[in-house]
C-alpha cells in the first residue's frame, strides 16, 4: 500500500496539466469520485491495525497535494480565459474596418467649380509665378512708379542681392498682391481673342484674423477680343453668379477704381446670409462684395503688345476664400489654414 501511495505520488506530481483537458482527466484519474484516491480509501481497511493510522495520514497529504495542484490550475486556466479574447483566432471573412480618407479641401473645390463653370463658356486656365517681378505685378498694371495706388496692397517684397558684374540695379521681386499680374503674362505671350482664367495664391502683409490672412487665393477672368463692352462683362457675371450661388442671386455694379480697368466696377451680390434682408455680415445693406471688374485700360493693353485700337476686353478678380465663405457660411478665415479635421470633414464627399 506504502509503495502505491508513492508510486500514484511521484504520478500526481508529474503529471502534465497545460491544458483544460489535461485537468479534467486528472481530476478524474486521482480525485474524483472514482479516481484512484477513492480507491486507495477503500483499500485503508485492508491494512494493518497498528499501520493504519500512518497510511492514512500519507494518504490524507497525498490527497491534499492532489486536490491544490488541482485548484491551482484551475484558477489560473480560469484568469487567462477571462483576460483572453473570447475568440483568438482571426476571421478573415469579416469585412475590413473603413480606413478614414482624406477630404477635398473646401478651397479647391470652389476653384474647381469656378473653373468648370467659366470653362463651359470657354474659358481655359492660366497660370504665372507666386514670386513676381514689380513690373508684372504693378507697372505693366498701370500702377506708376511711386504712385499711392501701389498702397492699396501691402507688398512683400523679396530682397534681390545686385548681379555681380552688372551695372543695372537688380530687379525688384516681391509676392504676388494678386493674379491681374498673370492677365499681362497671358496677353503678352497670346494674340487675341484671349478667354482665361487665373486662379491662384497671392499674398499681402497683413494681420491675421478672422477677415484677413496675409495668404489667400483669387482667380481673375481676362476676355479680349474685338467689340467686346462692358454688357459682355455683365452677362458673363450673371451666368457665373447663378451657376455658382443659384439662380435667385442678384448681382450689382457699383462705380470703382483700379489702375488697370477704366471704367471699374465692384461686384456685389445679395447677401446669402441674410437673403438681402441685412445682417451682420453684409453691414445691414443686404449685399456683399466678391469682387473688382473693369474695361481692361488701354495702356495695359498696349503694354503688353495688343492694339488698343483693335481690341478691346473685360477683366475681373475676385477671392476664393471670399466666395467659399459665403457659399459654406464658413465664418473664420483661419479655418482655411488650420487643418483642423473637425471643420475639414464637413466637405466629405462634395465634388
Ligand atoms: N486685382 C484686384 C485686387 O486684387 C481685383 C481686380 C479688380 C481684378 C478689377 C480685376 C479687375 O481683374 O478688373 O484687388
């Protein structure tokens, strides 16, 4: 009986207990109710008086060892079941988590429709140099060397160090002020009739706010031909406000002044916040600017190699954070520029 007991002892705590299984059958094997536990119990009878009590303490030990063993385990296969994913393994048919895309910036999809809108009256795009020259951006424009129009811009100028060995002073670089710069780039390297336009980054030295930014976008339209007036300028902005803004948009010119257009307008429409009925961002009047408009000035045109004589046009700018303001009611400029995914995924899914 002694040597059973060691025998099913050197057995209890050998034996291999990785897995639920493996516990099941050993609590069946030595301490379930059949288990050979029981079994040596029974067998305590058989032995001799005077021996019994020594046999059965081992066999009382033996049993306790079995029964920790067995609850030690137990608990821990327990714990791991609970911390363990319910289901380890991987199902590959699940359909896959959506991956976040990117959006279309609110500023390119106002330039877009800009362009697809001016393009369906023929209309192709332009383009000309962020970094531009002084003569493009403001003689060839018709604004005079030291005259105060040049201040209705607050320029950034590029500092250009001399060209060695050259005697001529060094041209004059700045930012581009606006995209009417491109209309002299375009009228110079094309003969008439010229239908474009220029959308683009232009940049003044200005405070940022919620109404300004010292980098901002516009798109000019620049329509030369023979015979063309100031009608042509009309219905071309009627078509453009109703397509962009719908068909119940009023337009108005009011008299104005620019360097490079004689006669000038300003263009305003109906304030789409309001509906013309006045509030805080039209001023109470009812109506808000989107942009400068004119007869491009003769001297322009002959700047730039065209017969005033001949030829005449339109040519009008206007800013796109502008326009995408009053068509999204987007109330800060900064949000723009800030990349902030709250505001930019609001345009999900527009085209
Ligand atoms: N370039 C002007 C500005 O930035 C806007 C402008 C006015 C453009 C009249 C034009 C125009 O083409 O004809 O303030």
């Amino acid at each position: 009986m002694q040597e059973t007991i060691a025998r099913v002892r050197l057995e209890i705590e050998a034996y291999d207990l990785t897995t639920a299984e493996q516990l099941d059958q050993f609590r069946i094997a030595y301490t379930g109710r059949k288990g050979q536990l029981a079994d040596l119990f029974d067998q305590l009878k058989t032995v001799d008086p005077p021996d019994r009590r020594a046999v059965g303490q081992e066999l009382n030990q033996l049993k306790q060892l079995a029964v920790a063993r067995f609850e030690e385990r137990q608990q821990q296969l327990e714990s791991a079941t609970v911390n363990a994913p319910a289901n380890p393994t991987f199902d590959y048919t699940l359909p896959a988590v959506p991956q976040a895309l990117g959006t279309r910036h609110p500023l390119s999809l106002v330039r877009e429709e800009i362009v697809r809108i001016l393009a369906r009256i023929g209309f192709n795009v332009a383009e000309g140099p962020e970094i531009e020259d002084d003569w493009h951006n403001f003689t060839a424009l018709n604004f005079p060397e030291n005259h105060p129009a040049r201040d209705m811009q607050d320029t950034f100028f590029v500092k250009s160090a001399p060209i060695p060995g050259e005697q001529a002073p060094a041209p004059s670089y700045l930012l581009r002020t606006h995209t009417s710069p491109v209309q002299v780039r375009v009228m110079k390297s094309q003969k008439p009739p010229i239908r474009s336009i220029m959308p683009g980054r232009v940049y003044r030295n200005e405070a940022i706010s919620a109404r300004a930014h010292m980098m901002f976008h516009q798109v000019e339209a620049l329509f030369i031909d023979e015979n063309v007036s100031f009608a042509d300028l009309k219905q071309t902005v009627y078509y453009f406000v109703q397509e962009l803004f719908g068909a119940d948009v009023q337009v108005r010119f009011r008299p104005s002044f620019f360097p490079f257009t004689e006669p000038s307008a300003e263009i305003d429409i109906t304030c789409l916040i309001c509906k013309g009925q006045g509030c805080n961002i039209c001023k109470g009047t009812g109506w808000v600017e989107i942009g400068g408009s004119g007869m491009v000035d003769p001297a322009v045109l002959e700047q730039s190699g065209i017969d005033p004589e001949r030829y005449s046009g339109y040519a009008w700018g206007m800013g796109i954070e502008r326009i995408t303001m009053l068509k999204y009611q987007v109330k800060d400029l900064r949000l723009f520029t800030e990349n902030d995914l709250r505001f930019l995924r609001q345009f999900e899914g527009l085209q």
